[in-house]
C-alpha cells in the first residue's frame, strides 16, 4: 500500500480554511431535472455495469457517495475528504458508505483497489493537480473508470476567460479556494500523461450559471464569506426565508439543466470527463 494510513496528520493549505466550510450536505438525486441532478445522471451512466469498489475523492459531506449508493446498494462506495467537520457530517447518516480522512495525494488503499473513481469539484482546489491524478490511477485497477466534474474557468469563449478569472477577478480563489485555472484541453494533456486518458466530453454551465457564478461570488466579496454552498444553505434554512430560497434554487437550478441539455454538444464553463485508467500510467 502506498498511501497514507488514516492516522496520519493533515495538513491545510494555508490559503483556504477546509474546516470552516461544508459542500454536499444537502440530499442529492437523479430526479427531478436540475443541475446537480445532471451530474449525478453523468454519473450513475458511466457506473453503468460496473461491479465492485468505487471511490469518491474530496466527498465533502458526502451528499454524491450517498447518492450513489442509494442507487447502487450493490457497490461498496468509499469516500475520503481531508474535512474532518465535513466528514463528521457526512459520517452521521453513513447510508452504507465507508467514510474515510484523507488527502487526494495521499489515498490510504491499496493499488488498484477500486473499480471506479470520482472526484466532483475537487482538482481546482490542489496545488498539483497530476499528483492527485497519480493518486486515481494508482488505486484503480487498469480499465478501471474514472469520472470527473470540473470548472472550466481557463476554458475559451466563457465569461470567465473574459473577467480573467484567477488574475483579474479573484474572488473565487478568496471564497471558493480555486487555485488552479483549468480549460478542457489542459486537462485532457494532464489526465492522458497521468494514465487517465479522456474517452467521453460533456457540457454544462453556459451562459445562465456563469453569470450567476460570477454575481454570487461577486456578493460574496461584498457581503463576507459563507459556510455551504447555496443549495446545502438553503436545505437548512427554516420559515418564509429558506422556503423561498429553496424555490428560487430549484428555478435556476431546472433552468440551468434545460440550458445544459440544449447545449450539451457546446463547451461550457464545466466539464464532466469520463476518463479510463490505461495499463501504464506515470
């Protein structure tokens, strides 16, 4: 085994406070059809057949590995974040899935564990994307599938190309600890040099969730850092206020699928890559 063993310290990174914020609380499904949904249908497409161990990598408070797991009661699903208040969360309610504390460089299991990997909005937050890449390939066995949900804020023709996001608009590196810029032709170099090479594209994020990407963040700015994200605040938000924003969530959210599935054959400002671990990776 050549990952970490769970007791290990870890470490932060000093620019961005992991303990003071918690992703993927609120419950997730397929259905209806909304944003987050789409992505966990990606998903479930490219499991499709498979049989065995899978992993969620960065599985925050573990809303997709639950997910997952409820659709496939018959995969044993892991999932290991670095979050320790996150993981508390997500360890409350397991729902079958075996939560673990871990860095995406350093995985405590064993070569070619796992029969699928995943990582949801996790390769913009690290320092060295293709040690995290490594990582996957090490522990899934060759053939092995990997899946990935990535922002596209380096991506060509998106408005975030164009406020220079990550150089001249920086907010989502105070606010949401994006430290690398990614288009979709860096990650296919990185993933395909990794063993991890790109057999399937798809799109979302166009014009609606970019604008709303870019004002949130930009409020943000203005009104001082947050816990969650918008949908695991609303979830948990009580009365009249969290009723309407719940409502106001599902709006852009089913608009912002229907924009994804017009235009799922158009780049977009994410890109969800189904990735297949080859017998010799670096």
């Amino acid at each position: 085994m050549q990952g970490s063993s769970i007791g290990d310290p870890i470490t932060h990174p000093p620019s961005f406070d992991y303990e003071a914020k918690h992703w993927g609380a609120a419950q997730l499904m397929p259905r209806p059809w909304y944003m987050n949904g789409l992505k966990l249908r990606y998903l479930l497409s490219d499991l499709r057949g498979v049989r065995g161990k899978v992993l969620d990598v960065g599985c925050g408070a573990g809303s997709v590995a639950k997910a997952v797991k409820r659709q496939r009661p018959d995969l044993a699903v892991f999932g290991c974040d670095l979050s320790q208040s996150a993981l508390a969360i997500a360890s409350a309610s397991a729902a079958g899935v075996d939560f673990r504390q871990a860095t995406a460089e350093r995985l405590p299991f064993d070569d070619g564990e796992f029969d699928f990997v995943w990582i949801f909005d996790v390769l913009e937050h690290v320092d060295i994307p293709e040690q995290v890449l490594r990582e996957v390939a090490r522990v899934l066995r060759p053939g092995g599938g990997f899946h990935i949900v990535l922002p596209l804020e380096d991506q060509p023709w998106t408005l975030y190309r164009l406020v220079g996001c990550g150089t001249r608009w920086t907010a989502k590196v105070r606010h949401g600890g994006h430290i690398q810029l990614f288009s979709a032709e860096r990650f296919r170099s990185i993933a395909s040099a990794c063993g991890l090479p790109v057999v399937r594209s798809r799109w979302s994020y166009h014009a609606l969730l970019q604008v709303l990407d870019l004002v949130y963040f930009s409020w943000l700015d203005w009104r001082g850092p947050v816990s969650g994200s918008v949908e695991d605040m609303s979830a948990s938000r009580r009365g009249v206020i969290g009723a309407s924003m719940r409502a106001a969530a599902r709006v852009v959210a089913t608009l912002a699928w229907g924009e994804a599935r017009m235009l799922r054959a158009l780049p977009g400002g994410c890109g969800h890559f189904t990735c297949e671990r080859s017998a010799l990776s670096c």
